[in-house]
C-alpha cells in the first residue's frame, strides 16, 4: 500500500528524519486548523469541554495499543510522565539502565540519586540483561524499546520472557522511538508502565505524551495513597487520585486532541499494514547499506532490525544531504535517518544514489 497519499511532502523532499520530528497526517493537520479556529470563536463550548476531549484522546490511545482507557493517562511528554511515576518510587528502589539510553529516562534515575547499574549495550544485549538481573537483582528495569542513536531494538518476546521469569521486577519502557511502527498490545507485552511522546512516529507534533501502567502497577501505586483525600472541588470530582499526579491542572486540548486524531488515523490504516511497509523498507535498506558496510557492527549482527538506522558515514556529508533535500540527522558515530509510513523504496534509493556519490568521489 502507499501510504504517501495522506501527507502533503512537497516535490524535492525526502523526508527520513522521525526519529527527530515526525510528519504530521493531512488529514490530522486539516482537523488541528479547524479546530483551533474553532476554539477560540467568542460562542465556542470547545473551551468548556476539555474533560470530554481528554477522555476522547485515552480511548483512541486505548484502541491503539490494546489497554483500557482507565489505564492511559495524557501527559505533555514522555519525561513528565516518566519523572511523575519516579516520584511515586522508594528512594531505595534499585534500577537496571541501558548504557547511553535516552537522556530522559536515564538521568532522572540518576539524578534522584536511586541505586543504579547500566548494561552494555551491543548485539548479545538480551544475554546482558539476563545476567544483570541474576547479579544485580534490580526492583526496576526501565529501557527504551528502541534506542535513540543506534536503533538497537530490544526483542519484545525477551521482555514478555523477562516478566515471567521476574513478576515482582517492574519494567518500565519508553516507546518514543517504537510506538506506531507495528502492531503491539501493552496488555500482553510484559511492560508493567510503557510511556511515549506524540511528535515522532505517532506524528502527532509537539505538546502531548501518555503514560500507560498495567492494572497491577495502579493498585500497588494507589495503595500507598489511601489514607490521602480525594480533592473536593468540583472541577477534579471526576479525577482518579493517579490522575491527580499525570493529570494534574488543564491540558491542552489542540496538541492531545492532535495525538487523538493521529491515534486514529493509524488504527484505520491498520497497524498490520504498516508493519508490512515499514518492515519491507527496512529490510531493503538494511540490506543495501551492509552491503556497502555502513551498518554499526551490532545491528548487522542482529535478526531484529528497528527502522531507526544510523548510517555510518562521516557526518561531513550531512550538509550536502540536506541540501540534496534528504531530511536526516547527525548522531552518534553517524549519520541517522527512519523509515515510516510516508516513505518509498525510491526514497530509500534516492538516499543510496547520494551515498555511492560520496564514496564515487574518493576512489
């Protein structure tokens, strides 16, 4: 399926950067204009409905990824959901991290002062974590599903393993870089708290996040509020006590209201189809860029593939891509890119061509 059709991307552009800012849908930008016009005409009720669009926005979420909406909670970000539920932790809580993992899910771990240990991260990851939890024996292990430089992703069926053989450790994930690539339900996915920022894969621009917590997760955090009142006034009545820690004060609709929409257009399409998609590209560029050996060493050797990629070109030729109107970024030993819904082999190949004309260039 071509899935290009439902954005606007202007002639000349090859846009390979939503692991840095996704697109937003056309129809989904149609339905922000609309509405932000509407919000704010004099007569509008939109201003007085922010409780009901909330919820509207947890029940696309909820469709999306397979959980009950009571169990989504909107957040502005993934770091303020995450840093919020931290908060909620023992400060003698023992963490297991990812060496050189997404700064926000590492560094309030640290900077809260739990007792940490970090994995390597390399091809035998599972095997390293596996051997963490024997020796170090963690109360949590949080990581992000895919990793932000490499696009090392993390085997989902290893963590669904993990939680059988540990029940008690609590796995938290952060699916910014995964969430809106191929089908996955939270409720079977062994994660006891998964969160996630819209403006990347989800294409859902700035100002919006979710945090989902397993129903085991809630009742163990809600236990230690018992004895805390429930707020009185009339405009939280209908707040659980955990939303008054995720949810607290007014939201804002237009960018929740955006991740609703966006949540909505990828449910239709079919996630199954757009694994397909993104997996077929992937593959395909995986393939041509080890053949050129451009691949780092311990994605080559894995079998699970994100489609988060960083091409090991001397970040010299970001300009010159940039210019040729290929979108990218530079990060760690490379040069980054995604392969999402909107793109097309020719994209992929148009990338290549670019990629041999560097290297054409010194022999």
């Amino acid at each position: 399926m071509h899935f290009k059709q439902y954005f606007d991307i202007p002639q000349g552009i090859n846009y390979l950067n939503t692991p840095g800012n996704g697109l937003v849908p056309t129809q989904v930008h149609a339905w922000r204009a609309q509405r932000e016009q509407a919000f704010f005409e004099p007569d509008s009720l939109l201003r007085n409905q922010q409780g009901e669009l909330i919820q509207s926005v947890r029940e696309a979420i909820g469709q999306a990824f397979d959980v009950n909406s009571q169990q989504v909670f909107c957040t502005p970000n993934f770091s303020f959901g995450y840093s919020t539920l931290l908060d909620r932790l023992p400060a003698d809580t023992k963490f297991l991290l990812l060496d050189e993992d997404y700064p926000s899910l590492n560094y309030p771990v640290i900077n809260r002062r739990f007792p940490h240990q970090h994995v390597v991260v390399d091809a035998d990851l599972e095997t390293h974590i596996w051997e963490a939890f024997k020796q170090f024996k963690p109360d949590v292990f949080a990581l992000s599903i895919v990793q932000y430089i490499s696009g090392m992703k993390i085997d989902l069926d290893f963590i669904k393993e993990l939680k059988q053989a540990y029940p008690n450790v609590l796995i938290i994930g952060d699916g910014t870089q995964y969430l809106g690539t191929e089908p996955f339900s939270f409720n079977t996915s062994g994660f006891d708290a998964l969160g996630g920022s819209g403006y990347k894969w989800l294409m859902s621009g700035f100002g919006n996040g979710f945090l989902l917590l397993s129903e085991q997760f809630m009742r163990a955090l809600e236990k230690g509020l018992t004895q805390v009142p429930r707020p009185q006034e009339a405009m939280w009545e209908q707040k659980s006590i955990l939303q008054t820690f995720f949810e607290p004060g007014h939201q804002d609709t237009l960018s929740h209201g955006t991740l609703g929409e966006s949540s909505k257009f990828l449910t239709q399409l079919g996630f199954e189809q757009i694994r397909n998609h993104i997996q077929h590209l992937s593959q395909f560029a995986h393939e041509e860029l080890a053949g050129r050996h451009l691949l780092l060493p311990e994605i080559a050797a894995r079998e699970s593939r994100s489609s988060l990629i960083n091409i090991q070109l001397p970040q010299v030729h970001y300009q010159s891509l940039m210019d040729a109107g290929i979108m990218c970024f530079p990060r760690g030993s490379g040069i980054r890119i995604g392969l999402h819904l909107y793109n097309t082999e020719e994209d992929v190949q148009h990338l290549l061509e670019h990629i041999d004309g560097f290297k054409n260039k010194h022999n």
